[in-house]
C-alpha cells in the first residue's frame, strides 16, 4: 500500500521538476514567461525575476516529493516510470496550453 503512494509522490516531484526547468531557462535568460502570478494567470507573462523564484519554488516542491518521501532510486524502473510519467503528462499539457499563446501548436 505504501509502495503506490511513493510512485504517487514521484509522479508529482517528476511534474514540479518537469515545470521548473522552463521558468528557470527563461528567468536566466532575461526573458519573461508565462506564470500562475501573471495577469491573466498563466496567460500573460512573468518578468524574469519571478520565473526564476517560481523555478526556486517548484525545484524545492520535487525536492521534498522525490528526496524526503519514500527511498526514490533511478535504478528502481517503477519509481522512475512514476517520475517519467509525471514529467512527460505536465511537459505535453503544457506543450499545448503554452503552445497557443507562442506559436507552438501550428502544424506545418
């Protein structure tokens, strides 16, 4: 029963990590990016400050979810489905939600 809320956990800290690594590229670049603290949320852009603190945020969020819960390992091919899953699902939606506002889901 643990075992399942572990992959849980995972599966989450494999989403945070996923959606930091946007925010924190766009931050260190100087460029501003879509947040939860824009306005519209998630529509209009972040400065680059607040995306690298957003990063910050999420980066500690996988840090508990994969590190302090359960015994993650990469060697352990569920626990890493788990995270995999979690990153890929968050990296598509937001592949197509983001996608709209630049450019990126025009078929050509």
């Amino acid at each position: 029963m643990v075992n399942w809320l572990h992959d849980l956990s995972y599966f989450f800290g494999g989403m945070f990590l996923a959606n930091a690594v946007p925010h924190f590229v766009s931050g260190m670049m100087g460029r501003a990016f879509q947040s939860p603290f824009a306005h519209p949320p998630g529509e209009g852009l972040s400065s680059s400050t607040v995306n690298v603190l957003w990063s910050f945020v999420n980066f500690v969020l996988a840090y508990v979810l994969l590190v302090r819960v359960g015994n993650f390992d990469l060697h352990d091919v569920q626990s890493t489905i788990a995270l995999g899953l979690g990153a890929l699902l968050i990296g598509l939606a937001m592949a197509r939600r983001f996608g709209r506002f630049n450019g990126g889901n025009l078929q050509g």
